[in-house]
C-alpha cells in the first residue's frame, strides 16, 4: 500500500496514520463510484480498448479482475471510460459494463481493440453490433508461440511479425499465407490460433495509417496497467473490494495525466463520418467528400 500512497500523496504519504489511510481509502472508493455514474455524452468514443487485469491483491478472499475500457475521442485524447470487477471470459459481465457506457450516452465505436479470449466480443455484437473487432497482435503473437517449440519461437515471432507491419493488406496477406505453410503440418494448433482471428486481426488495414501503431494492439491498457499493477501487487493482505477499485481508480487517474494524444488525431473526424481508407490510405468520393464537408 504505501508505494501506491506515495505514487498518489508523494513524500507526505510516509507517516500517515493507519486512520488517515482508512478515510483516503474511503474517499477514493466514493470518487470511484460518482466516476462510474458520469455522463458521457459530451463527446465521440472512436476507438476503444478492452481487457482484463488481474491484480495481485485479493479483495474478500478472492483475486480480483479488473475489467477496463479506454477510450480515444474525436480530438485524439484518451481516457479510461470503465474500470470494474468482473470475470474477464464472461461475456455477461462485459455486457453489464458496455449496457452501463451505452446508457450513460457511449456510441458504437468504429472499432475496439482487445485479447481474443474475452468475453468482451460477444457482448460488443449485442450491445454495439456496428463496431469493427481488432484483435490484439501482442496477445495474438503470445498465444501462437506458445503451440510451438522454444527453438523455434524466435523465428516464428519474426514471421508473425512480417503480418502486422506489412505495408498493405495484401502484403499481410502474403506473409500469414507463407506462416500458416511453414507451421501447419508439424504445428497445426499454432497454425489454427493464427487463422480463427484473421479478419479481425487484419481490420486496421481499413483505418488511417497514423493510427495503426495505437489500434493494432491493447497497448495502451497494458502499458497503463504495469505501473498499476506493479504497485498494488506490492500491497500486503486482503482489502474491500470497493477499496481496490478506489485506489486503482486513483492511480488510474494519475496515469491518464500523462497520455499521449492520438498521432493522426484529425484524421478522426473522416473515420467518425465514414471516409474509407485502404491500406491506410484516406479513399475520397463525392459522398464521403460531402460527409466530411
């Protein structure tokens, strides 16, 4: 807890009395359920991202899971839109959560970039049945490797690799073609976890270049939630559930502070207005010239 309290109090968070930390404690958990009634309205959730964090604290003997949701709006500013409990296969949960963003005025984003193994992609066809699916090309690459042999991840992680940062779709093409050849008689499994997300690995070939490097992996949520989990592992015995969320929230909070703002943030406004773009490239007609006049 304390290395938790000093990323959020700095060096006055040494010393506090174990009543001080109960009232901060109390407080964040109160903060933490206004944030989750917000409204959300004001403004267009393009992208979202989605996964399921476990943290290493154990909230009324059990290990919580986190589930999160960060959102990029049309000026390219990135903010968490959700962190609950949940169960991270179960798409009754991610549904609960995306019903909750949907009433609080959250639109269909144009596509939501997450792990394959969640529960989230069933309940995002109910809920928000328009939103193109993004698999994560981090998760995706893990999950592949391990049907294969160590002497063989490395090449094998080069040649997933040659998939995602091809050029053009059909370049990627080419390479997943080449990967599945050289895998799928000796390793059919590793070949099979590659194949059953193929459209939805490839979908960012269909949005701004600029934006691929931030849409073809869960990056954002990871990254955030390193530091995140990094300190709250470090917290001794069990807490509240409320507890947890409060100081993840907090932490959460402070992490946003210092988000990037989206590379190829104006190209948002054409993505929301439906101009097609093609291996990156903006493809301009009359009606989408006049969408986005």
């Amino acid at each position: 807890m304390q290395e938790a309290l000093t990323a959020l109090l700095g060096a006055q968070a040494r010393g506090l009395s174990p009543a001080v930390i109960g009232r901060l404690k109390a407080q964040w958990s109160v903060e933490h359920a206004a944030w989750q009634k917000r409204d959300l309205s004001g403004q267009r959730w393009v992208y979202v991202w989605a996964d399921g964090i476990y943290s290493g604290l154990r909230a009324e003997d059990e290990r919580l899971c986190l589930l999160v949701v960060i959102g990029v709006n049309e000026r390219g500013q990135k903010h968490f839109l959700a962190i609950e409990d949940g169960m991270r296969e179960s798409a009754e949960s991610w549904k609960l959560l995306l019903r909750d963003l949907k009433e609080r005025g959250v639109h269909a984003p144009k596509l939501a970039i997450g792990d394959g193994a969640l529960g989230f992609w069933a309940a995002l066809r109910e809920v928000f049945a328009k939103t193109r699916e993004q698999r994560c090309w981090v998760h995706k690459a893990a999950n592949v490797l391990n049907y294969l042999p160590k002497s063989l991840q490395a090449k094998a992680n080069a040649g997933v690799r040659e998939i995602w940062m091809a050029a053009s779709k059909a370049q990627a093409e080419r390479a997943f073609e080449q990967f599945v050849l050289t895998y799928q008689t000796k390793y059919p499994k590793a070949t099979a976890c590659l194949q059953k997300d193929r459209a939805a690995l490839l979908a960012f070939y269909d949005f701004p270049a600029e934006h691929w490097k931030h849409i073809r992996t869960a990056n954002p949520i990871e990254s955030s939630f390193a530091t995140i989990r990094h300190r709250t592992d470090q917290t001794n015995g069990a807490v509240s559930r409320a507890s947890l969320l409060g100081l993840v929230y907090k932490l959460a909070m402070c992490a946003e502070q210092s988000f990037r703002r989206l590379d190829g943030f104006e190209l948002l406004a054409e993505v929301i207005v439906g101009v097609q773009f093609k291996d990156g490239v903006r493809q301009r007609s009359d009606e989408f010239e006049q969408a986005a006049a």
